[in-house]
C-alpha cells in the first residue's frame, strides 16, 4: 500500500474504459431466458441490471438488441445484490465482433 491510500480501497482491475450505455440484452443459460438491461459497456465488460443474477464464475450467452443483435459469451465477475452483475464479455464470428467493436467505437465519439 502507497502512502494516502485507504486500506479499504478496492483495486482497481479494469482495463478497458466504460461508456454509459442503455440497452435491453437476453440472458441464455441452459433453457431459462432471462432479461436485463446494460448500465456501462466497456470493449472487454458490462455491467447487467437484473433482478435475476447469476452467480460468479457463471457462463451464459447473451443476445444485445440493437437494430442487428449482437451475441456475445459472458462469465460472470461481480455481483451487486439488488442491482445485477458485471460481467466479461467475448464476441466469435465476424459479424459479431465487428457489430460490437462498431458499437464501442460510437461510444468513443464526441456527440455532436
């Protein structure tokens, strides 16, 4: 520990910066179906508002409902009771990643 630093100071594991970013999502895991909505969304991450939660470790596909759905592979890092999970995120197949990278990159524009 640094001189000033508070010993209950988490550490600080991100490396990708977050964007605020709304959008509803669909949770697959095994048969169930579970929905929720992104708080944040980083190239690597984001943050799932559900009232169903998962726990850490867990892996479940997910599907973003923009105008082209985006489906991502998900593991579960944190969990906030009462407000959903952060998760890391993983796109396969090309018109995947490139819809994701597209998405992040509009986030990292200034808005005019």
């Amino acid at each position: 520990m640094t001189t000033g630093e508070h010993p209950s100071r988490r550490l600080e594991r991100r490396w990708a910066p977050r964007y605020s970013f709304r959008a509803e999502l669909e949770i697959e895991w095994g048969s169930a179906v579970l929905r929720g909505k992104t708080r944040d969304i980083s190239s690597n991450g984001m943050f799932i508002e559900s009232s169903d939660t998962l726990w850490v470790g867990a892996g479940f596909t997910a599907r973003l409902a923009l105008d082209r759905p985006v489906q991502m592979d998900c593991s579960v890092k944190r969990i906030e009771p009462g407000q959903g999970m952060a998760v890391s995120v993983s796109v396969s197949g090309e018109p995947h990643q490139q819809r994701y990278q597209d998405l992040i990159a509009s986030l990292t524009r200034p808005q005019a």
